[in-house]
C-alpha cells in the first residue's frame, strides 16, 4: 500500500509536493508504471493486429491444397479422324503449389473406339508407374518394367498390375480435344485420383 501524506487522503494536494516522506515520488512512479504498461499494451495489441496478414499471406500456401489441374489441350480433333490405332501425345500441364506454378509435359494416348469415339489414357503403368508404350507389331501396350500388358482400349491383358489403363476424361471443344489430366493411386484395384 502506498504511504501518502495527510493532506494528500483527505484531497488537499497543497503539500503533496513537499511531502515528507518521498510520497508524490511514489504515486509519481506507479503512474509513470502504469503509463508504460498501457502503452506497452497498447503498442502489443496494435502489432498483434498488424501481423495478421503477414501471417496469413505467409502461412497460406501451407494450409491450402494444390490447385487441381485444369483441361488441357491434346490437339485438333481432325488430327484423329484416320487414328486406327493409339496416339501418343504430350500435354502440358500447369500446377500450383504453394507459391511454387510447375508447368510439366505428360504424355498421354489419344484413342478411337469402333463408333469413332475419342478416349485419352494415361501413359502411366497403375502397377508401379512406368511409363508404358504401343506395340503396333502386338498390337498391345506394355509396360517396360513389369511387363504389364493392355488392349488398344486399356484394359488389363496380363502381368502384375492391379487394373487396366487409367482413363482420363475428355471433351471436344471448338474442334479441339481437351483433356483432363489427373494422378492415380498405384497398386489399388480401383481408380483413386491422388491428384
């Protein structure tokens, strides 16, 4: 407790200035303490609030996902019409990861089913991710590591892989075909987008 002189508990402050004891040094001290911690405060809060779209703005390509790929071209729809068997092509595709834009080639191939149909897999062996090629002379895919065997229309011939060829949706648009190119899990049975 503060130990004020007598004029100075009863209201009179005429000789709080020359008070005996050192009094108005106290009370002079625990403003000036007082002061300090609300400025201090003050200042605290005011960058807390500051700082918060820096954190987010840092912060932010942490907690959000990839952007998921988007359709991309794989050529013109008239370079298919005398397609007999699967064409290889190559597709670039753009990603954003954090702060990071990966912009890749990845092929893929174009196919035409009997009704003339367009279909586009991935050149990506769903047993452990090679790369596999068409065989005119087989007239098969295969897949170099294992080899993995698939028809014309991606489906599983023989060897270790768990499921046929991925097949990747597509689209045709203004005589182009659009592909939407996608990342599948490996060693599962079923078709599971990763990414």
């Amino acid at each position: 407790m503060l130990d004020f002189p007598e004029g100075m508990a009863n209201g009179k402050t005429a000789g709080a200035s020359q008070g005996g004891h050192g009094g108005w040094r106290m009370i002079s001290c625990s403003r000036r303490s007082l002061l300090g911690l609300l400025l201090g405060a003050g200042g605290a809060t005011i960058g807390a609030l500051l700082s918060v779209p820096l954190l987010r703005f840092v912060l932010h390509p942490v907690f959000k996902a990839a952007l998921p790929l988007s359709w991309t071209e794989a050529g013109d729809v008239k370079d298919f019409a005398s397609v007999t068997s699967p064409v290889k092509r190559l597709v670039k595709i753009e990603q954003r990861d954090g702060w990071r834009k990966l912009v890749s080639e990845k092929a893929i191939y174009v196919c035409k089913d009997a009704k003339g149909k367009l279909s586009a897999f991935s050149s990506i062996c769903p047993h452990l991710g090679c790369s596999v090629s068409w065989h005119d002379e087989e007239n098969n895919f295969v897949c170099p590591c294992h080899n993995g065997q698939f028809t014309a229309d991606g489906k599983l011939m023989g060897g270790p892989p768990p499921r046929g060829l991925d097949l990747l949706e597509c689209k045709i648009e203004d005589g182009k075909l659009i592909v939407h190119y996608q990342y599948f899990r490996q060693l599962v049975p079923n078709k599971e987008v990763i990414a």
